[in-house]
C-alpha cells in the first residue's frame, strides 16, 4: 500500500497534469478562458528600498512605537546605564542573556546594567544559569537587544543570538526593556527582513501583547510582557 | 478590475475550457460541509437582531482601519500582484516545494507527517500527543492550542476529548468560543458574534476562579483569560499549533498572531506539534517580504500584528526540542485539480473578504456551515469536498457577485468568478444526476425550481436570439400589463419566482416595450441585424 506521502504526490501530479515532469494543466485564468503563464517570474516592482532620510526614519519608528502604546526613549551611549537603571527601577529581579553587552553595544563605555540599583536581582543567563519556567515566571523584567527595527510598521525584530537571548526570557516576564541600537533601524518591511536569517528563532514585536478579539478593539496587555520600554540608543 | 459574471463571450471570444475534475482525487473530510443549506440557515440568523447589530460594528470598524493601512502603501497593488504571482509559483511547483520542504525541515531536527485527509491528520497528533504528554491525576492528558484554521477543518478537539486528551484553546476569542460551548463565526475573529457583555457573562460562567465583580470593560476581560491560561502556558508539556507560512528551502514555519499566546505555545512546552495545510508553501525567505506586509493590514487593518514567530526545526536551548509537522491535504489536491478554481488554495486566511461582504455582514459566519465562512468559504468549502457533496452546492450562491471581496483580496483571489465557475459546475452535476436517474426523478427535476430556471431560459434563449421572435413576444406586453394594475405593483407571481415575490413585490410590467416605443416616438428602425424588419414593421404601424 502506498504512504500517504507517496499517494498525496500523486494526487498533486495528477491534478497539475504532470507528464514527463512537465504540467500540462497549468490552471485556467478565472472570469477569462486563458491558461495561467506558469512560467512567468514574479514581478517585483514593490519598493524594496525606503525614501525617508535617517532621522525622519527614526521619528517614525518612534511614532509607530508609541502608537502601539510602548514607552519609547532614545539615549546617548553614556546615558545608556542610567535609563536603563531607571526604567528597572521597580523591579526585583531582571533576566538579561549572556551576549548583552557583545555587538555594537560593546561600544558603550559601562555595561548595560552596571547602574542597576544593586538590591535587583540580576540573572545573566548561559548555558548553565539558564532559569526554568517557574523562575522566568518570578522575574520581574527582561533586557535584552535586538537584532533589526523597522520603522514603517514598528516593529522589533530579535533572532535569539547571544544579546537577544532565547525565547522564553523576552516572554515570561511581565516587562520588557529592549535597546534598539540607532544602527539597527530601518524604513520598510523588505529592509527588515533582508537583515534577518530565518532559520534562527526569528520573534518579531510590535508594541506590547495586545488583542482585538473584543469587537475590534485593541486592548494593550494579554499573555505577553504588557510593558515594553524601548531605548534607542543613538550612534552606535 | 473587471468581474466576470458568467456572460459568454461575444463575437468568438476565447473559448471557456471546461476540464473537470479528475475524479480518483478525494474530496475533504471534517467541518467544510454544510450542514443545512444556506438560505435556510441565513433566514433564520437574520432573525437575531443581536447578531446583526454587533457583526455590523465589527465588520464597519474592521472596514475602516483596513481602508487606512492600506492607503498608507503606496505600492499596495504591486504587492497584491507579487504576492499573487507567487501563490501561483507554489501551486505550479507544489510537489516540488514540498519534498524540498520536508527535507529540510527534518535536517533541521523535526519530524515531518503526511495526513491524506482529516481523519488521518488526527490519528496522528493523537499518537503524538500520548507519545509525549503525561496523564494527570484527573486522568486526561493537556495540550495548549494556538488558534488554528487546519486543526478547525479536521475537528481536532472533538476528535481529542473522547479519547481522554483536553485541547485548551489560548487565543482570547477561541477561548470564548470553546468556553460558551460554541462555533467560530469568522476566521479572525471568532467571537465577533459575541459582543463585551454576552462575553462577560460567558466567563462568570465557565471561569473557576474568575472574579465575581468581573465588568465587561475589555481590558478586564483580557485580565481575566491572562489568569485563567498562565499555569496551564507554564505547566502543559504539548501544544498544537496551525503554520501561516511554510519556508520550503530553509523548513522554517511562522506564525502571526497579537496576544502572546501563541508565542506561549511555540516556546515552553516540550513538545510542539504543527498541523499545516499543504498550500501554505512559499518557495523561498524573499517571498515573506511580501506576505508580512499583505497579511496583517489585510486581517487586522494595523501595519503590523504584536507577534510573530519563525522556527525552523529545532534549535537546542532554545524552545520545544521535539518538534513534528503534519503536512495536510484533505482535498486540497482536489482543489487544485480544478483548474478554474484552483487559486481559491492563495488565500492567506486574512478575512478582509468577509468584512467587506454584504451577504456576510447580514448572516453571519454560521450560516456557511463550514470552518471557512464568507466569500472564499463559498468557493472553498465546496472546491474542497466537490460541490455535488452534501449540502455544500449552496454555497456558490451565497453572493450577490458584487466584487468586493476581489477588491480586497491581498493575493487576488477572484472570488466572483470562481462562484460563477461554480454555480456551472453545480449546474451540470445535477443535470448528470437527473440523466443518470429514472423518468420519475426526470419529472421532479423540471418540476424543481431548477428545471422551471432551465426551461425559462432556454426559452428566453430562443426567444432573445431572433429579433422576429422577441418582437413577437413583446406583443403579449399590454396584456402582461394587466397584472397589478390595480395597484401598480405584481405581489404574487407562480412557480420558481414566487420564492422572488414573496418578500419583494415586482414593479408593474409597462405597456410597451422600448423598441415599440422608440418606433412610435423616433420612427426610425434601431439599426442593427435582422431586428430591423420587425422593429420597422412595428413602426409602421
């Protein structure tokens, strides 16, 4: 008897026809009679560079960001501890991932975290600190970087390398602080999404956990972190 | 944008190929039938006021963010054509891609299943689940669920809860269905039938701990589902999950969704299992440029959806270590195997094609039986199973063929058409049907509203075809017009267009008819073909 995988290609070479590997039912143009062109390439006249200068780029991921209701600063390399001190202001503990301070933020005179109130608890994780569930779900916030934003729909995108860390530590935690540093930003979606590789585990953000289930309207604050800091950190 | 409305081409046009369906592909099982047909279901949720006034604030909302989003794109067609023309590459190359895809995707680490058909996709995730989720103390086994349009189709949950496994829904409107023990009415929204205080009430009813003082104030409503699902998202070992896309050359699946649910999903259980139709394909990473723009200004009208997530087998330390896909078909071979309906398997399940329905505005996503409701359910739900199954040949007249749901398709999907092609295919199936069947059925056949429809215009056919004879025919106006003349009004007419009159009255037939009167009037002849003797002779008189 054949596999389902064996039997479900056949039924797929017999709908498009396939004779000697060439589809002899290529598809009919509804409303018209004609074939459908399966040769044709895919026409790629969409725009697939941005218009808007650098600063007007960075002006609108910050109004797309707001819009979506998160809190957004932007910092100088030396005022990155202390806003990022003053936004974990209130929480007992942080989870941050190994990488933090690797990339372009190793540009940054003092780590990330060096200005944190030193009563917080801070986990920076590895291979061997890594937290379980239940102890990610007791950590109050979450610093992680990212990898590329983009501008025109605000969106956050991280890839889980070692300064965005794995997944569950941007998600359990009630809060996020996220540093989007001013080299990572970009207009449009094709710009995004040309700078990330999809194989890796790719979390895009836009603004914090929200739903629309309820006739339409967007409530900000479901099962994801219900707030998201954003500090764009300029020149690097 | 033209709407092809079944009229046949004039002066030797292309000629319309017919190819039917190969008839050894399957057609689907699971929720894509109807279970009544749809004018009888649609009569009566026309009756709900309720429903109608909150699908109207819905959908009128819904219309609007999605007309704004939209406007802010420039290059809005040029993406619709792109993402058109690459569903089309999939569908060419199906096959292909799908082996490529499997290939990687298990050198990623996953596992990957081929499900012919709803029953064996369910099979399959059952044997999974009990493979890798414990058996609690109350008995059962758990598995957290992010919403799913493939796992609706072949009725995973109702298939689970009999054999001991509870499938917790986690999306917000999901969850309000599966508590309030209902069905989905939409694809995006499946609770728009609900509004804030039917909601409320739902969950002081079915939520154990819900707080008692619960208002209908929607971000408390969302407070509430966030404490109802947090120990099961923290604790649950398995969770099953739908694919918006499928990467065939890297194996990567995504998701798209707004709460955080669905990323719960994707990265703390152990085990993650995903349930993807066949046609949900895109050849290569560059394609998704395309689709993440499309999809969330199509569905959700906003630039971009909170959340989306993109995993490619396993990725150790990260996320769900075992990781299977089942890849299914049920009747999508057979959907594609009907050449002129074979673009309705593009669609990015979106919904703006409901939001802008009339037909669906008014009833509601019940009345179209199927898991997939609205204008592409029409065409779906019965490319899928073949139109002659059940009650599904109603669907391809739930439409007024207005067009608008081609308009706002993101991939092009011309809906309109693709319900002509159908109502043809319905046609001729019961035309076999009645040929095949004894003189009996023959008689009841052109008794039926259909055979009354048939023998209608084929006379009007004869009739329309020679000038002579429809002037003849126009002869019988000032008698015809005798009819309501009373009240200038026709209330009651006979046969198959009484089910016409008896909600709408026809206006009074005129006395002559515009060919008599233009030959009184102009004296002049119109000036075409043969039509010109009878309508001279007309005037002359």
């Amino acid at each position: 008897m054949a596999s389902a995988r064996e039997e479900i290609m056949g039924r797929l070479h017999e709908a498009l026809g396939r004779e000697d590997g060439v589809t002899t039912r290529p598809g009919i143009v509804p409303g018209t009679g004609r074939p459908v062109d399966i040769a044709a390439p895919v026409p790629r006249d969409y725009r697939r560079t941005g218009a808007l200068d650098h600063e007007s780029v960075i002006a609108q991921l910050v109004d797309r960001l707001v819009d979506y209701r998160a809190n957004v600063v932007e910092a100088q390399p030396a005022e990155v501890p202390g806003v990022v001190a003053e936004k974990l202001a209130g929480a007992a503990s942080v989870v941050a991932p190994l990488g933090l301070d690797g990339g372009v933020l190793s540009a940054l005179d003092e780590p990330v975290l060096s200005a944190l109130d030193p009563a917080v608890h801070i986990t920076v994780e590895d291979e061997t600190t890594a937290l379980t569930v239940d102890e990610l779900d007791r950590t109050s916030a979450v610093i992680t970087s990212s990898r590329v934003s983009c501008a025109q729909t605000g969106t956050i995108f991280l890839d889980g390398a070692d300064d965005c860390g794995r997944r569950a530590i941007s998600l359990v935690p009630d809060h996020h602080v996220c540093l989007v540093p001013e080299s990572s930003i970009v207009e449009i979606v094709p710009e995004a999404w040309a700078r990330i590789d999809p194989t890796r585990t790719v979390t895009m953000i836009s603004g914090p956990s929200a739903t629309s289930d309820i006739e339409l309207e967007r409530v900000e604050g479901v099962h994801g972190p219900r707030t998201l800091d954003v500090v764009i950190v300029r020149g690097v | 944008m033209t709407t092809f409305l079944g009229m046949p081409a004039v002066g030797g046009g292309p000629a319309i190929r017919h190819a039917r369906v190969p008839g050894s592909i399957p057609g689907a099982l699971g929720n894509v039938f109807e279970s009544e047909h749809f004018p009888d279901y649609a009569e009566r949720e026309l009756g709900n006021a309720q429903l109608r006034r909150n699908l109207g604030h819905a959908t009128s909302t819904i219309r609007a963010k999605r007309a704004n989003v939209v406007a802010e794109l420039p290059d809005w067609e040029e993406l619709r054509s792109a993402g058109a023309a690459i569903k089309q590459t999939v569908m060419a190359n199906l096959p292909e891609l799908l082996e490529q895809f499997a290939e990687a995707f298990e050198a990623a680490g996953g596992h990957v299943h081929w499900a012919r058909d709803a029953d064996e996709a369910n099979r399959i995730v059952e044997e999974l689940i009990e493979a890798h989720a414990p058996v609690l103390d109350t008995g059962r086994r758990e598995v957290v669920k992010i919403k799913s349009m493939a796992t609706q189709e072949i009725g995973l949950n109702e298939y689970l809860e009999p054999r001991g496994i509870d499938a917790f829904e986690t999306d917000l409107a999901e969850l309000i269905v599966q508590l309030g023990d209902d069905k989905p009415s939409h694809i995006l929204v499946p609770a728009i039938h609900k509004n804030r205080t039917e909601i409320r009430d739902i969950f002081l009813e079915q939520m154990p701990d819900v707080d008692p003082g619960l208002t209908d104030d929607p971000p408390k409503l969302a407070e509430a589902a966030r404490r109802h699902l947090r120990n099961k998202f923290l604790t649950t070992k398995v969770a099953v999950s739908g694919a918006n896309f499928g990467i065939a050359s890297t194996g990567t699946l995504g998701v798209v969704e707004s709460e955080g649910n669905g990323r719960m999903c994707l990265t703390l259980p152990e085990t993650l299992i995903t349930v993807m139709g066949i046609e949900k394909l895109l050849p290569a990473p560059e394609d998704l440029e395309v689709f993440l723009q499309l999809l969330p200004r199509s569905s959700t009208g906003e630039r971009m959806n909170p959340y989306t997530s993109f995993w490619t087998g396993v990725t150790p330390g990260d996320g769900p270590q075992n990781v299977h896909v089942v890849l299914l078909d049920n009747g999508r071979s057979r959907a594609l195997a009907d050449e002129y309906g074979r673009s309705a398997l593009h669609c990015i399940r979106c919904s703006a094609c409901m939001n802008v329905c009339p037909v669906y505005e008014r009833t509601g996503g019940h009345a179209y039986g199927s898991t997939y409701p609205g204008p592409i359910g029409a065409i779906l739900s019965p490319l899928l199973t073949g139109v002659e199954a059940e009650e599904n040949d109603s669907l391809p007249y739930a439409s007024s063929l207005c067009g608008a749901c081609y308009s706002a398709c993101p991939v092009k999907i011309d809906i309109p058409s693709i319900l002509v092609h159908l109502r043809g295919e319905d046609h001729l199936a019961k035309e076999e049907a009645a040929a095949e069947a004894g003189p009996a059925q023959r008689v009841r056949r052109l008794a039926s509203a259909e055979g009354q429809l048939d023998a209608g215009l084929k006379a009007a056919s004869w009739a329309m075809a020679d000038g002579r004879r429809i002037a003849l025919a126009e002869r019988a106006l000032p008698l015809a017009s005798l009819l309501g003349a009373r009240s200038g009004r026709i209330r009651r007419m006979p046969g198959v267009v009484g089910a016409w009159t008896s909600s709408r009255d026809v206006p009074r037939l005129p006395a002559q008819s515009f060919r008599t009167w233009w030959g009184k009037n102009r004296g002049a002849a119109p000036s075409s073909g043969h039509d010109r003797s009878a309508a001279a002779k007309e005037g002359d008189r």
